[in-house]
C-alpha cells in the first residue's frame, strides 16, 4: 500500500509539474532550476557521443549562436540508454563536446531519460500532449515556448536544420506579442 501511495504522490507530481518547477544537475554534480530559462524559447536534446547523430551538435550549436541572443537556449543532456554510445563521465563528455564540436550551450550530467530510471523532466517531457510519448532514441529533441510549454517533439532523423524555421517562428510569435504589448 505504501508503495501504491508512494508511486501515485511521484506521478501526481510529474503530471502536475510544469517545465519550470524540474530541477537537473549540472555536469559538476550541482542543481540548477529549469526556472532559471523562463521567458526563453528552449529545445531540450538527449545527447550521445558514439551515435550515427553525433554530428548534429555542429548544427545545434549552429542554432545557439544564431538565436542565442533572442532569448534562445539549448539543454543537452547525454543519455547512455541507446547502446551505450554515451559511455564517457561528465567531464569527459563535457571536454568532447567543447574540443570536437565547440558547444557552448548547457551541457547536463547524464541522465536516464527513458524507463522508470528517467529523470521527472524526460517523464514529464514525454508526457505531453505534443509528444510522441517515447524516446526513440539519441538526439530526440523537444520545442519549448516562453511559457514552458512543450510545442513539439523532434526524432532523431529531425536535424537542427530542418528545425530551424520552427524555432525561427516561434521566436518571432514571442516577438510580435512583445510589440503589440507595448
């Protein structure tokens, strides 16, 4: 019974969460809050090292750099869960990262993100209603607007080109609404 209890107290707390109320550890071990990326257009990607789609953190630093400065941000967070093609510790995925592709972008320690070891994000994230509700695989992304909302969810095969003009619009939305406030 206290495990029935127990199980329905943690699920209550996953469906009623919002995108801002998750906390995640940083690659050096210490918390930081997803409010600290209100009012910011994010896309959060599960992340590998030895994957076929390694080759998308070019582009998603591509998409950093480009829209970093209209209140864009990208969350990595690298996942051993797919053939364990994020073998490395925090600080050797951190330094691949910088040294092979330049990323700048928040870089998470790894995490589980599929299964009942998933973090409460990646339960959350998965249960969405513009999700698929699974994570296929490595580099699974998920569109997230100002208002912490999940907009839509990116396969693996998604690269951060083709998803260029979804976030192009839907920072340019959070544009518009900023001129017709004022």
């Amino acid at each position: 019974m206290k495990l029935f209890l127990l199980t329905t107290l943690l699920s209550v707390q996953i469906f009623a969460s919002d995108f801002y109320s998750f906390k995640v550890k940083k690659s050096d071990q210490t918390e930081i809050s997803m409010s600290d990326y209100k009012n910011k257009t994010v896309l959060v990607v599960n992340t590998a090292s030895k994957c076929g789609y390694t080759s998308q953190y070019e582009g998603l630093e591509a998409l950093y750099t480009k829209y970093e400065k209209q209140n864009f941000v990208i969350l990595g967070f690298p996942s051993n869960q797919f053939l364990g093609q994020e073998p490395g510790t925090n600080e050797e995925i951190q330094k691949f990262c910088k040294l092979k592709y330049g990323v700048n972008f928040p870089v998470f320690a790894k995490i589980d993100v599929k299964g009942d070891s998933a973090i409460p994000l990646y339960k959350w994230l998965t249960s969405q209603k513009n999700s698929n509700g699974k994570i296929s695989w490595n580099f699974n992304k998920f569109l997230i607007n100002k208002n912490g909302e999940v907009v839509k969810h990116f396969g693996s095969s998604d690269t951060p080109a083709d998803i260029d003009p979804e976030i192009k619009k839907l920072i340019e939305a959070t544009v518009e609404i900023k001129k017709e406030t004022k």
